[in-house]
C-alpha cells in the first residue's frame, strides 16, 4: 500500500497550517490499526489537508491513496475514506461560479476541477462497494456514487437492486437519500426517481423507509405528495415510536423477503398501503440502545471529528431511530413555502410522548418561524409548553427559540412567566468568562413588554457585576421598566471609570436612555467627562445619547456640550450638536457642525451627520442641495439616509420616493429603514409604485432577511417590523407629506 508516497515531493506543497510533509503521516493514520489514531488523521485530513472544503496541491496528490485505502478490506473505517473523497471531488463549479472568479482565484478554481476530475475517474470503485461487507462503506457509498458517478442511470439501477437485500436499516435510508441526490443533479431523471419515490413512500413495510421516500419525494418531486402528506407522516412517526427497532442485521429473511424496501418497476402502479396512524397514541417506549453495525468502535479523542462525534453519540443515546431527525428536516426543507403543511406536522410532532421528538420540533420550529411568515400562535403555544418539561436540554431549546421571537411569543408569555417563578436562582447565568447575561427566559418576556420580567431585573441590578443585556431589555419593557430608573442611576454612580468602564456602564446607560431618565443626567455627565482613553470613545458616544433621550431634563449639560461640538468633523461633536438639538433645540449652535459632518472622509460620520440633520426638520432647510448630491453616492446606505434627512428637511417627497425604492431593491436589508421612512409620510397612493412594493412585501411568505446558512437573533423582529410598517404606509397614518 502507499505504493510511491515517498517519492512525491510534499515538503514543496502546502495545506492550510504550512508545509504539506506531514501528510504521508496522516494517509498512514487513516490504514492504522490503532482507532484513535485512524481518528486523529481523518481530523487532520479535514483540518489541514481540505480545510473548511479548500483543495490544494496536497490533497489532489492525496486522491490515489485515498483510492487504495477505500478498496483494501483490511482497512477499518473506511466509510469515513469514501466520505472525505466524496467531499474533495464533490464541489461543483457552475458556470455562474466560473464568470465570477478573478485572478486571484483562478488557481484554488483549478484545484477544484482537477479534484472533482481525479475523483469522478476512480468513481467506479464505489460500484463494488455498495455490497461491501462494512456496514460503514456501504452507508457512504450511495451518496458518493450520486455525487461522483457519470452515468447517473447506472447509479439508480443499482441503488434500486441493493435496496430489497441490504440488511442495514440506515444504509437503506442512505439508499434512498442517494436516489433524491441523483434526481436533483440530473433534472431530466427527477420524474423517474419521483414515480419510484412515491411507490416506496405507499408501500414500504418500514416505516423509516416510507419517512424517508417521503423527504426525498418533497425535495426533488413535491408534486408527487399525497395530499395528506401531514397525518401520514405523523403516523409513520407513531409506528416508529411503538415498535422497536430491530436489530441492522436482517440477513434471517433471506433475498427474496425484501427487508422493507421494494424493487418496483416504473411502470408498477401503487397499491393502497396500510392504515398507519393507530387509533391511540402510545405511551413513550422504553429506551432501546442502538444495534451494533458492525462500524467499529469509535474510541474518544481529543479530535473535532472525535468531539463531534461524541456529541451526536450523547444527543442520541437511547433512540431506537437516531436518523429519524434528519429525515424530518429533509422533509421540512422539501416542503419549503407550505407553510400550514409544516407548522401542522411540528404541532403534532410537538404532542409526542417522546421528548427527544420534541426537542427536534421545537429546534424546527424555530428554524420555520426564522425564514418563514405565517400564522404561528398555536405552534408558539406548544413550544411554550415544553418550558415545563423535567428535561432540562427540552426546555432549553425551547427558552432559546421564544427568545428569538419577541412579540411572536405572546401565546407563551404565561409559560415563560411560569418558569421565571419556578427558578429565580436562573436568571442570571454566569460564564467563566466574560460579564453575565439574563437567561433566555427572562429576555423572552422583557422582548415582550410583560411587566412580569422587571423583578429578574431587579435582581440582576443588586449583583455585583450588572449583565451585559439588561440594558437591552429595559428598552423592550419601556415604562413598564421605570421602576429600575433609580437601581440604573445608583449602580452608574458607582461604576470606577478605569479601563473596565465601559463594559460596566454600557448596559446602564442603555438603561436610562431607554427609560428616558433624566434625573440621571449628573451620573451621565460624570461619565462623559471622566471617561478613561481605553474604548472612551465608545463609552462618550453611550453617554450622549443617553443625554439626547433625556431632552430638556438634561439642560444642565448644555455647557459641555456646547463645548464638544466646536470640534467640527469628528464623530464626537455630530453625537454632541445631536444632543445639543434635542437637550436645547438650538439649531444655530449645531447646523454648522453637522454640515461640517457632511464633509468628512469616513461614510460613518456622513451618514451620523445626515441623520442629525434629518432631526432638525424644516430648520435646516439650507443642506437640501447637499443632501441631494449626496444621493448619488456609491454608498447605499448613505443614499438611504441622505434622502430620508431631504425629506424631512424640505417636506418634498419625489425625489425621496424615487432613491428609497432604489434601494429597496438593491439591498433587501434596507428594507425597515425605507418602510420606516414612507410610513412617517403618510398615506402611500394606491397607483404609484411605493403602494405596489409594499403590498408586494406583504404578500411575499418568505422573511426579507432569511438567509441560507445563517440568521440573525434579531431576524424575525426586523421581518414583523417590516411587515406592520408596511401595513402603515397603506393605511395612512404617518405625519403626512407634501409633494
């Protein structure tokens, strides 16, 4: 084995920590006898050698010994072998991909083609593999013939053949999962595979195979869905929490007595499958511990592969169907925009006797409500209910998803009451490092205005150290949170301005500026002049706005300010003439400052400047012409707030309209600042084209700001701002506007 591996010339090569000469020592790792070190090279292979999905000279110089390792049987966990291969030559370059590479990408480019070529040659081994007698091989190898394999017909008829003789439930699974890969890569297949799909999903004897068809059905052939695909698949569910998973090993039945999958002809015609939802829910079965498969024993290490193992391992000790997870959330992302159809299955799944199901559900739920608009109080409501569920990690994930919900957690307001009364030792959680921060319990019901969430305030005011994000959520109770003005003032009167100043204040002063406390403008004020040099800036910046919200209760800092704005053009004296305006209304004093502002190099500060302007309305009448050359600036976002501020300061709405629905549709993230601004200008007309972005908006399902990969813990609140702004511009009940 390895046959020329010293002759290839590593040291000249690199990965991404350095030189690639310790690569010979990894490739031997993974033929190892020794399982931790077969795991700590396959992490090293991951972590180095195709880095967060990077090819470089190395790992193409890889792709033969990785051949030889896969074919030799006396190499264990081999399954892990075919899934890094399948990584390494999987990534497809589309032509879109290839007008967007610039120079500087051209070679990793390269790299990408030539693996995907290397490995899609070698493609053929996996064939022999699929009946491998590992059943770890045979788990990877379909997904890898989907994805590598040039001749995808090939691919499916063989995955149909092995489907009615393999004995291992999850391989069949991964079968199955194949046949969905292959139909959305080769599109003129996606009718053939779908008619398959559907035979399995109706007459499979297992009821994760049927789950499976099911999910796979949704994401490439969703038209081919039983219309009651819900109760369907909440019945499958409920026979696979009744019956006990058999043991992997089903070679008793022999070939001719499918294990659960069937090898049907596209020209079969479906037969009526058997009633699967039983007339009364079980109770919740007694654990049973997974079949050995004959993978090898995975020993812990020090390794992510070894953490992340571990981790699944401990999330799914004691489930019969461990897969059953994933297959929901394939299903879930099949479904996509039906909406109803998802929030249905996550109610019910939501009902289940077995709590590892919940806990899926309300993770889903989450993800659902995140990218998805749509009619949740019921789903909220049962999410809320797993507040009180005696295991704790249930309860966990469902405090994180109300926290992210805000006033979308109104159906749960009583269960988050409820569980703040049943523990208040938990309001506070405390890290080893880094400032304390409320429990997700306690935000969750401060995001929503609920006057019951002030007492965990107040009592994470009396510690020692303040959390971060009290501050936070003092401005979501508003004057509910008055109450706390005077705890705010007294712990900002005893914060020590050295260089942990700011971390201390910050929240405190959020606080009051929320409350708009103005008997605490002598606290600010010891603030703002004794801020320290370390992140003073920012600490002078909390301060002033603080004294901005107080209004004419902050008369007295009128002096210091006054002497901060006759530093025109910095960041500071736009903050200071903001709160000059809004302390004092002296416009004389700031207009010169803030035009100043329009000046400066940095974005920053121009768009600081021209959203101060914007609050002096008609008063500073005499910046339109800048404001309006600023609207064709490359910056989108100073666009934005340049003809927001000519708004306001000149009452003319056609110019404004016209650059904010630019913008609109240049940057989906603009979206709230725009509608923010056409609400504030009153009734929209029915026939222009503001009217028709804004209905539009409202009719849309998906979120604005959903992302593919990622969200924001502030997503959904933005989206439900949007959407009430968008429903206020139509009806016309802004300040009104002149043309």
């Amino acid at each position: 084995m390895f046959s020329g591996i010293d002759e290839v010339d590593w040291a000249s090569m690199e990965h991404a920590y350095g030189p690639a000469d310790d690569v010979p020592e990894l490739l031997r790792g993974l033929a190892s006898a020794d399982p931790a070190e077969r795991e700590a090279a396959l992490d090293g292979m991951y972590g180095a050698v195709h880095h967060q999905g990077d090819v470089y000279a190395c790992t193409l110089a890889c792709i033969p010994f990785l051949f030889e390792l896969v074919v030799d049987p006396g190499v264990q966990d081999r399954g892990g072998v075919v899934e890094l291969l399948t990584s390494i030559g999987g990534f497809d370059l589309d032509e879109d991909d290839e007008a967007e590479i610039d120079e500087d990408e051209i070679e990793g480019a390269a790299n990408y083609a030539m693996a995907a070529a290397a490995v899609t040659a070698g493609a053929g081994v996996f064939f022999e593999l699929i009946a491998d007698e590992d059943p770890g091989v045979r788990l990877a190898a379909p997904l890898a013939l989907a994805t590598l394999h040039r001749h995808p017909v090939r691919v499916l008829a063989l995955l149909r053949e092995r489907l009615p003789v393999e004995p291992d439930e999850e391989v069949r699974l991964a079968l199955v999962e194949a046949a969905g890969r292959v139909a959305l890569r080769h599109r003129p297949l996606a009718e053939r595979v779908g008619k398959w799909l559907g035979l399995l999903a109706s007459r499979a004897d297992s009821p994760g195979l049927r789950l499976a068809a099911l999910a796979q059905l949704a994401r490439c052939s969703p038209d081919g869905l039983p219309g009651d695909v819900v109760p369907v698949v909440s019945g499958l569910l409920r026979q696979m929490r009744s019956v006990p998973e058999e043991s992997g090993d089903r070679g008793d039945r022999g070939e001719h007595a499918p294990p659960g999958g069937i090898a049907a002809r596209e020209d079969d015609e479906p037969e009526p499958g058997p009633d699967t939802t039983p007339d009364a829910e079980p109770v919740d079965p007694e654990p049973v511990a997974p079949a050995e498969t004959g993978r090898g024993e995975h020993v812990a290490t020090p390794t992510l592969v070894g953490q992340l193992r571990s981790l699944s391992a401990q999330e799914n000790a004691g489930r019969g169907a461990p897969w059953a997870a994933d297959l929901l959330r394939t299903l879930h992302v099949g479904l996509d925009d039906r909406v109803g159809d998802r929030t249905a299955l996550l109610a019910d799944q939501l009902r289940s006797p077995d709590r590892r199901q919940r806990i899926d559900a309300v993770r889903m739920s989450g993800g659902l409500i995140r990218a998805w608009r749509g009619p949740y109080e019921e789903l909220v409501a049962l999410v809320g209910d797993q507040l009180s569920d005696p295991e704790p990690r249930l309860a966990e994930a469902a405090s994180h998803v109300l926290e992210e919900l805000f006033g979308l957690a109104a159906p749960a307001a009583d269960a988050l009451a409820a569980r703040l009364a049943a523990d208040p030792g938990s309001w506070v959680k405390t890290w080893a490092s880094g400032p304390p921060g409320l429990c997700s319990p306690v935000k969750a019901l401060a995001r929503l205005g609920d006057a019951r969430a002030v007492p965990a305030l107040a009592a994470a005011l009396e510690l020692p150290q303040v959390a971060h994000d009290v501050g936070f959520a003092v401005g979501h109770l508003g004057a509910t949170a008055r109450p706390l003005a005077g705890a705010l003032r007294r712990r900002l009167a005893e914060v020590e301005l050295d260089e942990g100043a700011y971390d201390r204040a910050s929240p405190l002063l959020a606080g009051l500026t929320a409350l708009r406390a103005g008997e605490a403008a002598p606290e600010v004020l010891r603030v703002l002049r004794g801020a320290p040099e370390y992140r003073g800036e920012w600490l002078r910046t909390a301060a002033l706005r603080a004294l901005g919200s107080f209004g004419p209760a902050a008369r007295e800092a009128v002096p210091e300010l006054r002497a901060l704005v006759r530093r025109p053009g910095t960041a500071s004296a736009t903050e200071a003439a903001e709160a000059l305006w809004a302390v004092s209304g002296d416009a004389d004093a700031v207009l010169p400052v803030l035009i100043e502002g329009l000046r400066s190099d940095q974005v920053h500060d121009r768009r600081a400047a021209a959203v101060a302007l914007g609050a002096l309305g008609p008063r500073a009448a005499v910046v339109a012409p800048r404001l309006r050359g600023l609207l064709a600036h490359e910056e989108l976002w100073l666009r934005v707030d340049a003809a927001i501020a000519l708004w306001e300061v000149s009452g003319r709405t056609r110019e404004t309209v016209a650059a904010l629905l630019t913008a609109w549709e240049q940057n989906r993230h603009v979206r709230v600042r725009v509608a923010e601004c056409l609400a504030r200008m009153g009734p929209v007309p029915e026939g222009p084209a503001a009217a028709h972005v804004l209905r539009s908006e409202l009719v849309s399902v998906r979120r604005h700001n959903a992302m593919d990969g990622g969200y924001g813990s502030h997503d959904i609140h933005e989206d439900e701002k949007l959407l009430a702004l968008c429903r206020q511009a139509l009806r016309g009940t802004g300040k009104g506007s002149t043309s």
